[in-house]
C-alpha cells in the first residue's frame, strides 16, 4: 500500500539572499540593502510546495548529522507537514547552504555549496522505502548514482519518474546522464537548460522539429519533454504531439527563485490526479504548473507564493476564467 503521494529526492540546503542594486562587475563591491535567510534547494523546495497544495509528501536526501541547519531544515519540513523519516544524514558534511544575490530587475546570481546534500548514495535509497510513494520526484544533485538508483526501482515498480536536472546535472552533457536519462518516464527542465543539452542556441517556431530533434530521448524511453520559457509559459513535447502552453501575465514579479521548484510542483499536483500520459491531461498539468510558479514569483524566496489546498480548488474551478 502506498504511504505517500509523492517522494522528492535531492537537495535541502539553506540560503543566504543578498538584496541589491546591480550585480558586482570584476573587482568591484556593492552595498546589500537586505540579507535573509530562507530555505531552499529544488527538491526540498517541490517538496514543501507539494505539501502545501495538499499531497502527503516525503523528502530524501542528505544533511550534516548535527549542526544548526540541520535542524532548521527539519523544523521547516515539520512546519510544512513534509515527512522526514527518510532523510539521510552525514557525519563528514555539513549540511549545504546557497548564496543568492538578488538585485532590483529579479536578476539573480547563485552560489551553491551542496554540503552533505550531493553525498547521498547509491545505498542510501532503499527500494522498500520509495515503492511506498506513487510518483518519484528527483531534482538538481550533482552525483547522478543515487537518481540511476532511483529510476530503476521506479521503472521495476511502474512508479512514475520526473526529474528536473538542473544545471548541475545538464553540464555533465548528454552522453555523462544518458544512463539517468533512460530510467525517467518525465523530463523537465528550463529553456537554457534544454538547449544546452541538445546543443542548441534557441528553441525555433516549428515544434514539430522539436519532436524529430528528441527522438533520442524517445530511444531512450522517455514518455514527454516539458521546457519552461519563463513568462511565455512551458512547451510540451511528447512522441507525436507538441503545444506551447501560455501563461498569464504577471506584473508584479519580485523573485524568480524557485520558479521551477513551483511549477515542478503544480504540474506534480496535476498529474498525480489521474498517473495519465495522455497529452491533453499532460497539457492541463503543464498549465497548472505555470499558474503555481506564476504565484511564486510574487513574494521573495522559493516557497512564501505557494498557493494552498483550497486556492488550487479555487483555480481549478475558474481555470477557464483569467486569474
């Protein structure tokens, strides 16, 4: 019987946001009008929105055995009803912290210190742990083996894959993640993290180039491709079938940290409704995740937009209204 709705696995790490003017040029120094510190990591921050949309959701991945962020971390996931039962712990690492400069256009730079985070191993995912969840969520480390490790059982127990690569794992190049890659039911990832790994400059008009340029994710087994374009929404690619899935317009954006994570976690919300492949059902999820990373980008920090149960009910209802 399945315990939990979803699992994330990756990254929990601390961040430092540094609020400023403009960003350094080379030898340079400028002034922070504002410092705080937030929790984040891509995992963890799915995870906590997960929580917040209503899914029963747990957390794996590694923290330092005993030291301060460590413990705020927990007190966080606790706070925001994420189980904590399967998180790992190291006695070598320190947990992992983020140091983000945030200046007034929303234009970030980022700092990432993994800590005990990018040590998770292949041993520290147990497969009588994960076949307890319906859909597995993997998100940003750099060490690819615990996520191989993570694929497989899923694809042995017809449990769902998303991953969300992050460009820790998208510099690593195709041929470096093509073992990940064929363990992953869904990919999703942004637009210059997309052409990265495919090699090119932009993504064109003719989406249906975009279908033959994937045939090698196809190969590999991959059920649907989803690129978020930040304000122009997200483009859905699957086999045979690709529409670009608009957002609405958002004029008041005051942090793009964490725009993915959110919308990692509507279209997680979505597609756990019904565990269906098929593109229209695909395409409603998609667009669920632009309206939960649009909240997002409203408030500073990854996790203070995410809508709760009853706003989704809310938009759900008047989905076909503006919001």
């Amino acid at each position: 019987m399945n315990n939990f709705d979803v699992i994330c696995i990756g990254a929990a790490l601390i961040d430092i946001v540094a609020q400023v003017d403009r960003h350094p040029l080379e030898d340079d120094e400028v002034f922070v009008s504002k410092l705080l510190m937030l929790f984040g990591g891509a995992a963890a921050n799915t995870a906590v929105a997960c929580s917040k949309l209503g899914l029963n959701t747990s957390f794996i991945g590694k923290l330092g055995f005993d030291d301060e962020y460590r413990n705020k971390i927990l007190s966080d996931f606790k706070n925001n009803s994420v189980n904590t039962d399967l998180i790992k712990y190291s006695n070598d690492y320190q947990t992992g912290s983020t140091y983000i400069a945030l200046d007034k256009n929303a234009d970030r730079r980022i700092y990432a210190y993994s800590g005990a985070a990018n040590y998770l191993s292949e041993e520290d995912i147990i497969e009588n742990e994960l076949i307890k969840s319906k859909v597995l969520f993997l998100s940003s480390l750099k060490n690819l083996k615990p996520f191989i490790k993570a694929g497989k059982i899923g694809k042995k127990n017809k449990i769902p894959v998303i991953l969300n690569p992050g460009m820790l794992i998208i510099d690593q190049g195709f041929d470096n993640i093509e073992l990940l890659l064929e363990k992953i039911d869904i990919l999703i990832l942004s637009e210059k993290e997309y052409c990265k790994l495919i090699h090119i400059k932009n993504i064109p008009n003719n989406t249906n180039y975009l279908i033959e340029k994937n045939e090698k994710f196809w190969e590999l087994g991959l059920k649907t491709i989803i690129i978020t374009l930040g304000k122009k929404g997200a483009l859905l690619v699957s086999k045979n079938k690709s529409s670009l899935v608009e957002s609405n317009i958002i004029e008041n954006v005051k942090d793009t940290t964490g725009a993915g994570d959110a919308f990692s976690a509507g279209f997680i919300y979505g597609f756990f409704q019904n565990l269906s492949f098929e593109f229209d059902n695909l395409v409603n999820n998609v667009r669920l995740g632009n309206y939960i990373a649009g909240k997002c980008i409203q408030e500073l920090g990854a996790r203070k937009g995410i809508p709760i149960k009853e706003d989704i009910a809310h938009y759900l209802r008047n989905k076909n209204k503006k919001v």
